[in-house]
C-alpha cells in the first residue's frame, strides 16, 4: 500500500516539472517575440566578425571620445575631441603598429580625421581638419603657465574661462562660440591647451593686453580693430556674466562710468564676458563687438547701434539743444514700444510728436536731466531715422516712408 502511494507521488510530482518546463519553454518563445534582443548587440554580433573576425572587439560601441581619451590616458598623451566624432559608436581592438597609426585607424571608425601637434591629438571631422591649420596660435603671450584638464562633453566656454581664471585674465566670447568638447590634457601651456580646444571648434584665439578674445576667423578681425582715442579718467572696471541681454551688459557699464546710453531697435544677442581692469573704451567696444553692433559716445551718451548707423551720431552737434532745469527729463526703460516712450515724452514735456508707420519696435535707453528734443533726437539717430522740429512739433520718420504715413502720438 505504501509503494503504490509513493508511486502515485513520483508520477505526479514528475507531471509537475515536465508542467514547470512547458510552461517556462512557453513564456522563453512569448518574451522573446515581444522583446527582441537590444539592436545594438545584435549589430555588434554582425560587425565583431567583420573587423576582428571571430575576436571580440576590445571596445565594443562604445563612443569614440570615450575609446580615444582612455588609449590616451594608458599611453600619456594628451588629447581633444569634437563631438561631432566624439559621440559616434566604435568597434575598435589594438593592434600592431605605431600609437598614432591606432589613432588615425580609431578616427576613420568615427568617420573623422586626427591631427597630431605640439605634442597633443585633436580628432575632428574632415571639413574641420582642412581649417585647423588655418588657425595661427595665440601670440604676445607673457606667461606660458602650464594647465591640465579632463572632461567629457563639456561646455568650451566653460573650459576657456577656467583657462583665464587660472591665468588670471579676463576672456570675451563672440556670439557664435558655442559646443562641446571632450579633452584630457595634461600640463600643458595654456595657450597651446586653448589654440587647440578653440580651433578643433573652429575658433581663433587672441590676446590683447589682459583679454583673451575668441571668435570665428573671419570676425576676429572686426573684434580687435583699433579703438578711437578717447580721453581717459583714468577709471578701469571688471565684470564677468553668462548669457545676458547684451543691452542689460552695456547698460551696467555705462552706468559703472556715470554715463548714459541708448540701444538701437534691432539690438539684440545675448552675450558670455569676463574683463578684468578695462578702461572705459576698451570695455563697451568689446561689448558691442562680440555681437557684430558697435559704439560711440556723444555728449556722455554712449549709443549702441549697427556700424552703418553710426555715423548719424558721430554727425551730431554738441548740445544743440539748451533747456531750463524745469525742462530736462530723467527716463529709464528696458524693452519698453517706442510708442509708449515717445507718448511718456510728449506729455511730460507738452511736444507735439509725429512719427512714420516704420518709426516701431522696442526700445532701451537711459537719459538723465536730458532736453526732451536731445532724447528724441539720439532715439532717432540711434535708429536711422531722420529728425526734424519746429518750437513744439516734433518728427521722426523712416527715410523710407512717405511723408503721407506720418500720424501724431496722443499722450
């Protein structure tokens, strides 16, 4: 009786497990359809025999800037990195041959190019490649201290601002200086650490006094064009900011030398500046030239506008416009409808305004114990835009419009 019962228990128990394998076997074929094996590891399966034949690849996809600045850092070499090559998947395994033959055969996996010079490696695309060399190095340099770095994907900007703070300059960036960068460098002259960096992106580097300029090449050149001489009080400031509203920079210096300023309608651009001691000229002009715009200063006023607008201000006279104290204006506005102003200005000093259809846009000035008709004459010039009045009637219109289009601002 007990045999027939361990019998019965066996024969079930077994029915069980063939149950369990069934059903595992079952669920194994359901998850694999829903869930296929990662594309990935598959394409890895399908390349590994095509580049090492049976040979697993050492690295097996993953991005170029990673392989490069490991080989690099195994080797003691120094290295940077596009992320235009940076971030493209390897399949790579050393092999015989020279270190920079393995660096040359690592860049043609990631569709680039390698450039070996003053003992550093830049990998970079073939279209950056061919203008690399077009790039002088930084010149006029005093101190040649040496820095190390180590990032991945980082911010250039932030890379060249920390090459200035350890080297104790100010540092000004064009509008357009803008990506990414992988690099490990070590003691290094920085300005050879920030020719490379810079011109791996497509940038040149220069030096003036204590500033580091850095810009496309073909706006370098604007960017440090002599300054017109200006007589000096002596006072230099510093300021350092981060993508700020290039009229809120320019407006904060001005105020730093007790100047007014007008910004023109079309100025805009946000801009990434660190100047340390600048003389009043030398800091408003690096301002305005990082976004294409210039500067000029008339009758403590600085106005900042386009280069072919700059001349209506050169052209105006010196205080044509005499006021008593009870007349002069003390205005202040950010973005504000040039409409808006020119109704403010009408009321509080009872002038009749007329202005052209195209006379619009937003403005940003500040004018402290101004005539009413100076305001409205730098608004004007500032713009481009032609100028005219008889005792209370006022006129800014477009050199565009028709005289037809002008209509009067109400208060």
């Amino acid at each position: 009786m007990y045999g027939r019962k361990i019998l019965q228990l066996t024969v079930s128990l077994k029915r069980k497990s063939i149950h369990r394998l069934f059903l595992t076997l079952l669920l194994a074929g359901f998850f694999s359809n829903f869930f296929p094996a990662n594309s990935e590891q598959s394409k890895a399966q399908e390349i590994e025999p095509a580049i090492e034949g049976q040979k697993k690849p050492e690295f097996n996809g993953n991005p170029l800037n990673e392989v490069a600045i490991f080989l690099c850092r195994e080797n003691g070499a120094n290295v940077i990195v596009s992320p235009k090559v940076g971030k493209v998947p390897v399949f790579f395994q050393r092999s015989e041959g020279s270190f920079f033959d393995q660096m040359e055969r690592l860049a043609k996996l990631g569709n680039g190019a390698v450039v070996q010079t003053d003992n550093v490696l830049a990998f970079m695309t073939p279209e950056q490649f061919t203008q690399f060399h077009l790039f002088p190095p930084i010149e006029g340099v005093q101190d040649s201290s040496v820095v190390s770095l180590n990032f991945q994907n980082a911010d250039f900007r932030d890379l060249a601002n920390l090459i200035a703070e350890r080297c104790d300059l100010g540092i000004i960036c064009e509008k357009s200086v803008r990506g990414n960068i992988s690099c490990l460098l070590s003691d290094v002259p920085w300005p050879i650490a920030l020719h490379h960096l810079a011109a791996t992106l497509g940038f040149q580097c220069a030096i003036r006094g204590k500033t580091i300029f850095i810009a496309e090449k073909k706006k370098i050149g604007f960017i440090l064009s002599p300054l017109q001489e200006q007589n000096s009080n002596g006072k230099k400031v510093s300021f350092q900011c981060r993508d700020t509203d290039i009229r809120d920079v320019f407006g904060a210096v001005t105020q730093l030398f007790s100047k007014d300023f007008i910004s023109a309608l079309s100025v805009r651009g946000n801009v990434s500046i660190k100047f340390k001691d600048l003389e009043e000229l030398e800091a408003l002009n690096a301002i305005a030239r990082t976004q294409g715009f210039v500067c000029e200063e008339k009758d403590k006023i600085w106005v900042l506008t386009d280069s072919m607008i700059s001349t209506k201000v050169k052209e105006l006279p010196d205080d044509p416009f005499p006021a008593s104290a009870s007349e002069l204006l003390s205005i202040c506005f950010r973005d504000v409808s040039l409409e808006s102003i020119l109704g403010l200005i009408a009321q509080k000093s009872n002038l009749e305004i007329g202005i052209s259809q195209s006379v619009k846009g937003f403005l940003t000035l500040r004018m402290t114990n101004r005539a009413p008709h100076e305001i409205l004459c730098f608004i004007a010039a500032s713009n481009g835009y032609l100028f005219s009045f008889d005792g209370k009637k006022v006129t800014l219109k477009d050199p565009s419009d028709s005289p037809s289009t002008i209509e009067i601002i109400h208060h």
